[in-house]
C-alpha cells in the first residue's frame, strides 16, 4: 500500500473527536436496542403462547396501564429537559440539574413499583415466586428501566456538576452534551417501547 | 494518539503523575479488592439466609461473582476516568500518557493499559491460556471416549468436560483473532494512532479477565450439567456451578459489546487519510463486520443468561411451564445470537487469511468486491437461520421449510469466500512460508465443515444427524477448521510485527503437520461414529462405535501434541528467535511501514495512503 508522510496531523481536532464519541454511542445503543428487543420479544412470545393458561393466572393482580407510562415519565422528562438545554444554552444549569431530579425521581417510582408488586405469590414451603408468566416478564422490564435511569442519573449528574465548573473544554463539552442526548433520547424511546408492552396484559 | 491529544487545554496537569492513585493500582490490586467485595457480598448476603433453599444459595452465588468483577475493576484503576469525568476533572495528559504506559516496560501489561499494543498482547495471552484450558478438557474427553465404558471420568465430571470446554472454546474463538490482531495490528493497518476509545479498549480486556476466574469457579461448585447451551428447563435446575456460567456469558457479552463498538468506530472515523473503503484492508472489513455482527447478537443472549439467574434466584418463570414460561424462549433467544455467533467467529479467521493469500502468491487479492459481499451476506443471512438448530425440538414445524432454505443459501456467500481464496491462488506462485500453508488448511477444512453443514440444514437428513457426533465433528470442522486455522496463520504472519521475532519455522511446521493430520483423523472418525448414529454429549458408548472413537481419540493426541509444539514454538521465538526485520513478507499493508516496537502513537507522522493494499504485480495508482 503507498503512501507518503508529507502531513503532520497528530491532534484531533474536538469535533472530530466528538463525531467519534457519537458513534461510539449510538453504537452501543445499537447493543441495548437489541437487549429491549429481547425482552420485548420475550413479553409477546410468552403472551401469545400462554403455557397452561398461566401468563396471568386466575386472581392474579396486575400494574394498571399508566403504571408503564408513569414509570416512563421520569425518562422521557429527562429527555426533553436535556433537549431544551441543548438548545438554550443559558438555561443549562436549570435544565440539566431538571433531567436529573427527574431520573431520580424516575428511579424512586420504579423502585416504589417493584416493591409493591401485586402478582408474587408463596408455594407450599412459604417461598415467594413470581405467579405467571406476565409477572416474570413484568420484573424484568422494571429491571431494565432501573438500569437505563441509574445510566442516565450518572450521566445527568455529571452533567451538572460539569456545567458548575469553569476548567471545562467547551467545544468539546458542547459534543457531549448531544452525546449525551442521543442516549437520554434512547432511553425515553425505550421507556416509552416498555410502557407499550406492559399495556398489553 | 487520542488519549494523549484529547486532554481538555484548561485541564489542570498534576505536578507529578507518578504520586497519582492512577498510579499504585494494577492487577494485583485488582484481584485483592475483587476478593475482598466477592467475600464480603457472600458473607453479607450469606447471613441470616436460608442457605438450604436453592434460590438463595444462586442469589449469594451470582452477586458475590458479579461484585468480584466490579471489585477488580475499581481495584485496578478501570472506573477512576468515568469517576474523574462525574466530577468534572478529567483525566489530564501526564495520566493519559501514564495509562497509556509510556516508558514502563513489561509492568504495563499488568495494569490498566490504554495502549492498544498492550491490549492486543493481553488478549493473546488470554486467548492462549483459553485454548490451553479448553484444549486440556477436549483430551480428557477424548480420553474418556478411547474405549467403552466411561473408565476416564464419570459421567457428571464427563457432562461438565463437554460444557466447560465447550464454553471456554467458543469464548476464545469469538476473540482469537478480533483480539489480539483487532486489537494490536489493525489500528496500524488503518493509519490510526489508536483505538477510538483507549480506556473502553482497556475495559473489555479486563471486564473479560475477570470472567475467567469465574468460569473456573465453576469446577469446585459442581460443574456445569448443561452443556454450553446451557438448555432450559435443565439449566434452571443446574446446581451452583450453573450460576459461574450465568455469571461468565454476563460479564462477556458486556465485554464484547464495548469492544464491538470500539472497534467499529475506530475503523469507520479513523482511517488514514487517502483509505477509502475500498482501500481498506480485507482484514479489517472482516473483523469490523465479524464485531458489528455481535453488537446486537450478543445481548440477546444475555437476555437469555438474565431470564436464567432470575429464574433461579428470584422464582420467575421464563422457562418453567408451570408458571407460563417456555424453553422454546430460550431456545430461540439463543440461537437468534448462536448462530450469527458462528460467523462472528469465522469471518475474521477467513478475512485474515485473504490478507495473508495475496502477500505469498504476490498477485491482487481476486475480486476484493466478492470478498466484502461474502462477508456481508454471510452476516446478513446469519440472523434468518437460527431456527435450524430447533428443527427436532417441535417449534413451528411449519418453518422448517423456509429455515431450510435460508440456510442453505448462505452457502451461496460462503462460496464466494472460496471463490476469492481459490481465485488468489489460482496460477499463483505461492511463497511456502508458514502463515501460507493455513490458507491451504482453512480450503480444506472448510470446504468439509461447509459441505456437512448443507446435509445438517436439510430437515430429513437432520432429523437422523441431529444430537449425533455428526453435528460435532461438523461445527469443529467450520469452527477450528476456520477460526482456529485463520487465526494460527495469522499469528505466523503478524508475529514478527507483535514481538521483533520470527515465528520458528520448523517448530510451526512440525506443529501444522501433527494438528492437521491429527484434526482431519479425529473428526473424520467422529462423523463416522456420528453418521453410525453415535450420540454426542454422552460418556459412554456402544461398542459397535469403539474403532471409530479410538481413531478420533489418536488423532486428539496428535492435535494436542501439535498445539504444544506451537506453544513452545511461540515462546521459544518470543524470547530468542531470529530477530525480524521491517518488513519480512514484502507486504504492502501500513503495518509493515513501522518498526519494531512500535512507537506509541504507531506513525512518527500520520501516513497517507494513495493506493490500494493488494497492488502486487502492477504499478501503484
């Protein structure tokens, strides 16, 4: 292969690093879009199929459909937060330390959710197990919403004790913070795909 | 270099980055907090619990294993950047360079290492030490299986042989070649100063070392039943050393998901100037398709592991009927990721000995195109063929038409891969130097690994060959015949770039020889047992299989002696062979433009490619 060595570029420039990250990102998002479809597979596979009638057995209580949405807010709150930040750059602070408070709260009401679920049931020796198929389901998609605020509670945490500190590139920082909404954007998507599934019961 | 060039211009440079934490931490700090948060979760969780219920005794299991994992990477320094970035004080250039292990001999590669030459001999360590365990257990099977009788093992350590090899195997291909030569050769091969992202290239080699010692764990806590399938319902009632399984396909599908990324992104944004993709060395589109493949193929499998642990540790019921689940749900979530997995580990095998092909018949690489189309259609159609490993298990037999068809016509794009190789060499005047004589192996095994493959995905041949040692001797044929062949010629033929030594040549014949007529005597014996309707996975068998199996089990010998032939060749060439100069193949990808060793930033100036990588026999344009 011939080349020549007559440039002397040895410093990326931040938008080409920032381009760099975003694909870095997205590509990972890739991963966890797949992980979703997993489980969102899992959820109808399982409903249509309803071994021995016992996706939602008999007497079995469920989240109602707001639940779902409601576990979602907090993600898609985050989202737009972030997103206005992008835009107004002087409402930053405000906005960023908003997505926060909303991914924690998020995070509260998920947990809140999991700790009152209404669908565990005791076999014969007193041990707790999850009635149905519904049920098993349900616990893993709360499971992957606690993930994806807990990863986006980091990020927007970040975000905000950065926003406060004046040692920071800012072109750089301008990148990461579009990085950072092409993930808050995903995770409210995939709250929102969660919230979808769990309505069907 | 990125991390070195990236440094924020306000970022405040401490006096003296040989005071900073950064500094102190390396695997054995690693290991002891690992331990330190692995015994204190199982002691924690342990107390006031019911050990006698099975759930709590997965549930202690797993976390305790997922917090050594976590332990060891804060223990070796692995979250202090993502920890520096939350507080708003990135890391500044003297830690990026220290990390990068500028000017600290063989310590770096005891520590967290951003530099991708580390990490790619990382990988080959750990890859090595893989095959070697994975090798050990494949004897001891064989040794089993030389006469009736089970007279080796008995049949649970046999159970757990088949699935610990089988696991620690699959693992290792995944990573034999995108590992070491994706990590250590091909950021040179594109112009690049480094990986895209040095501290995440770092990660997934720890986030993978710390599976290791998990997978281990498995033996002292009662082996793996299962096979590495790991089928439900039986893997939901597997004992403990269920849960050290569960743990490693976790921790690794993480591992290989941060590496595909990182990967992908390195050669999509920085290519040198002047590579245009269809400048892009074949090797590099191999192993860049092979990871893009696995970025969405594995956490499906992890999906598949977490339903798993949450069946055993919390009491759902993804895969228990009683309760509505299914292990048609397994089955399908993993083969969506078991088979596009197989061509994760076979296109970088096959694209590294395209690389080598053209360098010793010193003519273009034939049809370059054909070659990116192969690929390209091998992983396209490998996500629309899972279902033919389900043919007998009763899952929509209406599909197993169009199943059947799918499969069989990825043999049109594995063809392809044929025709390029074949084509390359055709009136060639091939250079018999060691790396070539893998091309010719990889012809030969694959045209049988292929050609069985066809007669597995015809649903009435597979209802007979299904579950036999057939299927076996097929997938080692594809899997070692491939993966395994590439990556050992590929080996040979980077080996002077990765340690200033030439591979020993008589050593590396010597080795070719024994493991190739060895592999071709053991699974040819294996697909007679197999066609003769022997059962896989099964210690014992009939005596009518016996000639068959003695056969398989001397040709087993032969590749082991083989393998440790290569082995001693390898070390024996590290530390004293003939040392290697620049360019010792006369090739013409950017790897052979730097010396040995490598300068950290890999070019004193970044390089400008002006033609293409296979231009042998006519004038660069």
């Amino acid at each position: 292969m011939a080349h020549d060595t007559e440039f002397h570029i040895h410093h990326d420039s931040p938008e080409k690093v920032g381009r760099r990250e975003r694909l870095g990102v997205r590509i990972l998002i890739v991963a966890d879009g797949s992980f979703l479809f997993s489980m969102i597979f899992s959820w109808f596979y399982l409903r249509n199929l309803n071994v021995n009638g016992a996706w939602l057995p008999k007497g079995v209580h469920t989240f109602t459909t707001s639940s779902g949405y409601m576990a979602a807010a907090g993600l898609v709150v985050a989202a737009v937060a972030h997103r206005i930040g992008e835009k107004k750059m002087e409402a930053r602070k405000i906005t960023s330390m908003v997505a926060f408070l909303a991914l924690i709260f998020g995070l509260y009401y998920q947990w809140h959710q999991m700790a009152h679920m209404p669908f565990i049931a005791q076999d014969d020796a007193g041990r707790p197990f999850y009635n149905g198929a519904y049920a098993s389901n349900w616990v893993l998609v709360a499971g992957a919403n606690m993930f994806h605020y807990l990863i986006g509670g980091f990020v927007a945490l970040g975000l905000v004790i950065r926003g406060r500190r004046a040692s920071i590139d800012p072109v750089l920082e301008e990148w990461r913070q579009r990085i950072a909404g092409s993930w808050f954007t995903w995770i409210a998507v995939s709250g929102i795909l969660c919230a979808i599934a769990t309505s069907f019961k | 270099m990125t991390t070195l060039t990236h440094a924020p211009a306000s970022s405040r440079p401490i006096p003296n980055p040989k005071k900073s934490l950064i500094t102190r931490l390396h695997m054995g700090t690693g290991m002891v907090v690992g331990i330190i948060f692995c015994w204190g979760t199982y002691f924690a969780m342990k107390a006031g619990r019911d050990m006698t219920d099975s759930h709590n005794v997965n549930k202690v299991l797993l976390a305790s294993m997922m917090m050594w994992s976590f332990g060891f990477l804060v223990g070796i320094g692995a979250l202090i950047g993502p920890f520096r970035w939350l507080i708003g004080k990135d890391l500044t250039a003297e830690e990026q360079l220290y990390l990068a292990g500028d000017g600290q001999g063989v310590k770096r590669y005891f520590k967290y290492c951003t530099d991708h030459k580390v990490v790619g001999i990382q990988y080959l360590v750990g890859v090595m030490t893989m095959l070697g365990a994975g090798g050990t257990m494949a004897m001891m099977i064989r040794t089993n299986l030389a006469t009736p009788g089970s007279h080796f093992v008995n049949p649970n350590v046999y159970n757990s042989l088949v699935g610990l090899h089988g696991i620690t195997m699959i693992i290792a291909l995944i990573i034999v070649s995108t590992g070491p030569f994706g990590n250590y050769i091909m950021p040179i091969m594109i112009g690049a100063a480094d990986m895209a992202f040095p501290r995440l290239n770092a990660l997934s080699w720890w986030v993978l070392f710390t599976a290791i010692p998990v997978l281990c764990s498995a033996w002292f806590l009662g082996g793996i039943p299962t096979g590495w399938t790991a089928y439900a319902p039986l893997s939901d009632q597997a004992g403990p050393g269920m849960n050290a399984f569960l743990a490693t396909i976790i921790i690794f599908a993480l591992s290989t998901a941060v590496a595909g990324a990182n990967i992908t992104t390195t050669v999509i944004a920085m290519r040198a100037k002047g590579m245009k993709w269809n400048r892009v060395p074949i090797f590099v589109i191999g192993a860049t398709i092979s990871v893009a493949l696995a970025v969405p193929a594995f956490p499906t499998f992890m999906v598949a592991m977490i339903q798993t642990a949450m069946d055993r540790t919390i009491a759902t019921g993804f895969y228990d009927p009683n309760v509505g689940g299914s292990g048609w749900l397994y089955a399908n979530l993993f083969w969506i990721m078991g088979h596009p997995e197989v061509y994760v580990i076979l296109i970088p095998g096959v694209a590294a000995l395209m690389e080598i092909a053209p360098v010793f018949v010193r003519k273009p690489l034939f049809s370059y195109n054909a070659a990116i189309a192969g690929f390209a259609g091998i992983a396209g159609l490998s996500i629309l063929v899972w279902a033919h490993h389900m043919y007998m298990s009763g899952w929509m037999p209406a599909l197993n038409g169009p199943f059947m068809v799918t499969t069989e016509f990825i043999s049109v794009p594995t063809g392809l891969l044929f025709l390029v190789l074949i084509g390359t060499l055709w009136r060639g005047k091939p250079w018999m130097k060691l790396p070539m004589l893998s091309v010719y192996a990889f012809i030969w095994d694959f045209l049988i690994g292929g050609i069985t493959g066809i007669y597995l995905s015809d649903v009435p041949a597979d209802n007979y060959l299904h579950g036999s040692m057939y299927v076996t001797a097929h997938f080692h044929y594809t899997l070692m015949g491939a993966a395994l062949t590439g990556a050992i010629g590929g080996l040979a033929y980077w080996f002077p770039k990765m340690t200033g030594r030439m591979l020993n040549e008589r050593g590396g014949y010597i080795s070719f020889w024994l493991v190739q007529i060895g592999f071709n005597v053991l699974f040819l014996g294996m697909f007679l047992a197999g066609a003769e309707g022997q059962p896989r996975r099964v210690a014992d068998y009939a005596h009518l299989f016996a000639h068959a199996n003695l056969i398989s089990t001397i040709g087993a010998y032969s590749v082991g002696i083989g393998m440790l032939t290569l082995l001693w060749a390898i070390i024996h060439s590290a530390r004293s062979g003939v040392v290697a100069p620049m360019n010792p193949w006369g090739a013409k990808t950017l790897e052979w433009t730097v010396p040995y060793p490598v300068p950290l930033v890999n070019f004193d100036t970044p390089p400008v490619v002006t033609s293409d990588p296979y231009g042998y026999g006519r004038s660069a344009k």
